[in-house]
C-alpha cells in the first residue's frame, strides 16, 4: 500500500491518470498531453500518493489498472469530466455566453414585437446559447428597470426622468408623418405645419414629452388643432393610420419597424428630432454578455 500524502491534487493528475489509463503507458500519455514522460510518471505517482493506493503495475510493456485502480478509476474519470465541464462553464462565463447567463433588455411595446426579436435571434445566432428576458412597457417603466437592475439593457427617449441611467448608444431620429399610401399627401416628400391644417391628426398621448414638443411647434406656426386620435404607441398611431384615420406623427426609427403597412413616411418640416438610446444602469456594471448584445447589435440606426 502506497503511503497517503496530503500534496495539491490539480486537473494535471486526473487528466495524466487519464491518459494513462487509455493508452496504458506514460510514453504515450506523455505524448496526448504535450508533456515529458518523466512529468507523467510524477503526476501519476504523486495521485497514488495522494489516494494512498497504487492505481497501476506494470505488465511487460504496459502499466495494467490493479484491483484498487479499477474500482476508483469510474469515480476518477467523473472528476476528470466535471472539472472539464467546469472549465468550459468558466471559460463561457467569462466571454459571456453560457446558459447559466440571464440577459434582461426591456423595450417599449412598439419594438418588442418587431425589432427586439430580430435582434435577439442575431444575437443568438453569433453568440450561442444564453438565456434571455425580453420585457416590455413604457418609456418611464423601462427606465425604473434599468436604474433598479431589473434590466440589463433598456431602450429610452431623452431627456431621462429617471436618475442613475447611462446612455450606451445614442439612436438619433426625427417626427415624420405617417399616412395611408392612398392619402392624398401621401407622394410629397415633406409636409410643413400648415399644410397639416384641416387633416385628421393622430399622436401620441400627453404623458410623452414628444406630444408636447409638437404642440408647442404648432403653437409657434400659428397653427390650433386638436388631434382627432390618440394613440399610447408608435405601434397603434401607425395602425391608426395604416387604416386611413389620420396623418400619425411619430418617431421615424421606431415608425418605420411598420413599413410593411400600407403607409407612407413623410418628413414633417420644420425637423423636429427626436433621440432614443440604449442605456444601461450606473450602479449595475454592464455584464460581458450585455456588452456582446451591445456590440452585435451596433449597426442599428
């Protein structure tokens, strides 16, 4: 019996036990691993030291399990494979992609249903297996997830309301018109304030900082309109007016995810821009896998 020690026993000894076990020589086992066969044959005697036990007796040319390896060999090579799949499991914690990951993004409702899933689908398709949470709701909810940590990465429209964001991406747009493809302004390029005048309107409602940006550039052209509709979405004021209800001013980024609608986009004149953006939290530092959806996602503009 083989006197036990109480020396480190590293991945080194279990991935030398199991090259010799299938090649039944350190030569050879020596050689699977890049190693000396001198290394081999002290990792080897090192791990029977540790076990106090001797795993292998030489017979002939070949080192042959003894009694003792072949009951502990089943066990040793169940550690072999899991410290294996635990360095594979680090070393994709450590690029980002793993499942054991979660990325959060939230959304407004308007490209949770359009754009997000394109994007997830990429992302997924670059970057292999990873849990993701797609979340929705408005502009103020996604910022409330984003500066609690609720969510990895969020889409917002400046000016933030919420404290501790951080701008990741700046996704500059404009307000455009969009109109049925019947309409009778639908083939002008642009379209002023007063040509407005008269023509059922659709915006969206009073909690976005947007339909005050518009009131307020219709009140400087002189101009007194009530909208006919009201809209809580990009999403809805295109339905709106993809069904020949009004001229929707909304966000060109987001408005055109609907281009498939029978709808045109006009430019409004004068230009009204409007800046979305990615943000992440300050008190949350961005996780790698956040940073490769950031980074997959880069030529969105």
């Amino acid at each position: 019996m083989v006197k036990a020690t109480s020396a480190a026993i590293s991945l080194k000894h279990i991935e030398a036990y199991d090259a010799i076990a299938a090649t039944g020589s350190t030569v050879a086992a020596a050689l699977e691993l890049g190693i000396s066969q001198s290394n081999a044959s002290r990792l080897l005697q090192q791990l029977e030291d540790y076990l106090g036990v001797r795993l292998f007796e030489r017979d002939k040319n070949r080192l042959a399990a003894t009694r003792e390896g072949l009951q502990l060999g089943p066990e040793i090579r169940a550690i072999s494979d899991r410290l294996r799949a635990l360095k594979t499991a680090a070393i994709e914690l450590e690029h980002g992609r793993s499942r054991d990951m979660l990325l959060k993004i939230a959304f407004p409702g308007s490209l949770s249903s359009t754009r997000a899933p394109k994007m997830i689908r990429d992302f997924l398709v670059a970057n292999g297996p990873v849990r993701v949470e797609l979340a929705s709701g408005s502009y103020l909810a996604i910022e409330r997830m984003v500066a609690d940590g609720e969510a990895d990465i969020g889409f917002a429209r400046l000016p933030f309301s919420t404290p501790g964001l951080k701008q990741e991406r700046l996704l500059p747009s404009r307000i455009v018109c969009a109109l049925h493809e019947d309409h009778p302004l639908a083939e002008r390029k642009s379209l002023t304030i007063a040509e407005l005048k008269g023509h059922d309107l659709i915006v969206l409602n009073r909690e976005r900082p947007v339909r005050h940006q518009i009131e307020a550039l219709f009140y400087q052209h002189g101009v007194r309109q009530r909208p006919l509709l009201e809209a809580h979405s990009v999403a809805s004021a295109c339905a709106l007016a993809a069904e020949g209800l009004g001229i929707a001013l909304v966000g060109e980024l987001i408005a055109l995810e609907y281009a498939h609608k029978p709808l045109r986009f006009v430019a409004l004149e004068p230009d009204l821009p409007v800046t979305y953006c990615l943000i992440s939290g300050e008190k949350h530092p961005l996780s790698k896998t956040a940073a490769l959806f950031l980074e997959n996602i880069a030529g969105w503009s």
